[in-house]
C-alpha cells in the first residue's frame, strides 16, 4: 500500500510540473511536436561551467540558499531566478556568456530545487521572495539587473510588491527582465486552459497538490514521462540534449515541492501592483509557449511604465536555452531585433 502511495504521489505530481505543465498538455498544438524519446544524453556544454563558484547562503528562517555565480565580482551584477522544478543550473549558457563579457552573473536554487533547503517557512512564493531578498543583502549585490523565468518571474514581481522603494527604482535592483511568466495565471488572461478549468476544477486541482504536497517521491516518476512533458515547453528546432537536461532537472525535484508551489502559482495575482514599477522593464515571450502565452506578456507591458515586449518567433517556454543569444543581449541592456505585435 505504501508503494501504491508513493507512485500516486508522483503522478500528481506530474500534474504540477506541467501546468505550469500539466493540464496545458492536452491543448491540441503538442501533438504535432511531440517526439519519441532518443537514446541520447543531455548536451556536454550544459555541465557546470568550469571555474563557476558556489555557496550555500543562510537565511532568516533557517534555510539555506544554494548559489553559483561567474564573472568578477565588480562587474555589472545579474540575478537569475528560475522556475517551477528546474534550478540555477538552467542559466548556464548565461553564466558562461556573460561573465566571459565582464559580468557578475549569479542564479540562485530556490529552497527545495538543486541543493537550496527549506526552512521553517516551508514554500510560497511570498517566502521566495524573501529570500530573493536576503540574497542580495548577503551577497551586497547592488544595480541589480534582476531576471526572473515563470515562477522565477512571479517571485520577482512579488518581492517588488513587498518593496515599494525598489520598485520606484530607489532600491538595489537597477531593471528588470521577466521571462515567458505571468502577473496572474488564472485571472483574466491566463493559462489557455486555466479559465475553464479553474472555474470547473479548481477544488479538485487544489486537493490534488496538497495530497502531493503530503506523499513522498519524486515530481515525475518516470524519465520517459519528464522528457515528454519538458518537451512541450520547448518550441521549434529544441535540441534532443536540451530537453533531456531539463526533464532530468525537473525529474530530480520532490513532488511535494512542486505540489506546493503549484498551490501558490494557482493563487498567485500581482496584476494590480504592476503600474507602481518604475524600473526599465522588458518582458521576454515566445510565440511558442503553451504555458505562458503572449496575451499574458502584453497585459503585464501593457500595464508596467515604460515595459517593452521581445516576443520571439518559434520559441517556446525554455527561452534562456532556445534562444541564448537573445537572452543575453536583454540581460547586458541591449536591443534585439524587436517584434512588437
């Protein structure tokens, strides 16, 4: 019986890794770009690059935050945040990048992802944000380019939210870059699927994930079924070994982690703080993402002072690897080819 439990834990949890992930699936897009899982292992230049350092950051609460970071640590200061069942190692083409270029570019695990521990505040976003927050203190990070990817991007939000002076532009972050996320999932604009069923389902998805939340295993049970759902959130031309590393990424999370977060990311709303950013602000979308469409971009430019949209054809959810190019050139300040629609 206990075996039983704990497989049904993980395909609950399976359920959070997509939607974020799961009940996106069905949409009737993926099934013309899913593919057979090859024999092949993630790519070799998505190890940890060479020379990266790493640290363990005590937090308020009694947790720790596992950090990387590249680059001289006078350079111009980069914090990656990422998202729901992935972990820092999902920058890495911006770690090698950018701190090649002159740059400190550091990406922290959130508590319960890669090697970051919870502490007695367990996981919401509210508590992410904190430590979002407490890292920066620690590390004395100041003109802060701060990026944050789906969930990533979320925590950011809401740590401005908590921060009024930052959010003006009179605290430590300098901009702002959110990446393929939302303001609101389930509110108004959100998830192609969400509107329906939050209204239908919401009950029974909000039992689902505190049952995971409670049941040990893994968020996927498989490795099979965390390729296929990693490769959903990839768009056009996606490298076999890129979806392999983040279906191992998001495999090795726990799926009470997921669960709880999944929890949050359904209750999460920040589109009524937006208009109090005043931070330069570039929302990174691509054409491609299931999880978080362009409708959900161009309602959070629509509403922050000053906000410009990088929306980018063919491209999926996993934008920091499917389009690195791109994604480094917003993150040093510069200006890709736009396309505003």
């Amino acid at each position: 019986m206990a075996s039983r439990r704990v497989k049904r834990a993980g395909l609950a949890g399976a359920g959070v890794a997509g939607g974020v992930a799961g009940g996106l699936a069905v949409q009737h897009a993926v099934a013309r770009r899913l593919q057979k899982k090859p024999e092949v292992a993630p790519l070799a230049e998505l190890a940890t690059p060479a020379g990266v350092r790493e640290h363990d950051i005590p937090v308020s609460d009694g947790g720790s935050i596992h950090i990387v970071e590249e680059g001289p640590v006078a350079g111009t200061q980069i914090l990656l945040l990422h998202g729901i069942t992935l972990s820092a190692a999902v920058w890495h083409y911006q770690l090698r990048d950018l701190a090649g270029a002159g740059f400190r570019v550091v990406a922290m695990d959130f508590r319960g992802h890669g090697r970051s521990v919870p502490g007695r505040d367990g996981l919401t976003i509210d508590r992410l944000a904190v430590d979002v927050e407490e890292v920066i203190g620690a590390l004395d990070l100041t003109g802060v380019v701060l990026a944050g990817h789906s969930l990533g991007g979320m925590v950011a939000l809401r740590m401005l939210a908590r921060d009024p002076d930052s959010a003006a532009g009179r605290g430590r972050i300098r901009s702002l870059v959110l990446v393929a996320t939302s303001a609101s999932p389930v509110r108004h604009r959100g998830f192609p699927l969400a509107r329906g069923l939050v209204a239908a389902a919401r009950p029974l998805l909000i039992r689902s994930a505190a049952l995971s939340a409670r049941l040990p295993g893994p968020t996927l049970p498989a490795h099979d079924l965390a390729f296929l759902l990693a490769r959903i959130t990839f768009g056009e031309g996606a490298s076999p070994g890129q979806v392999s590393f983040t279906g191992e990424l998001t495999a090795g999370v726990p799926a009470r982690v997921s669960a709880q977060l999944l929890l949050e990311i359904l209750r999460f709303d920040e589109e009524d703080t937006l208009g109090s950013i005043r931070l330069p602000t570039t929302v990174i979308v691509g054409d491609h993402d299931l999880m978080t469409p362009v409708a959900q971009a161009r309602a959070m430019v629509a509403a922050i002072p000053g906000a410009r949209l990088l929306l980018l054809p063919g491209c999926g959810h996993m934008v920091m690897l499917e389009r690195r190019r791109e994604m480094d050139e917003v993150l040093v300040g510069g200006r890709p080819a736009w396309r505003v629609a």
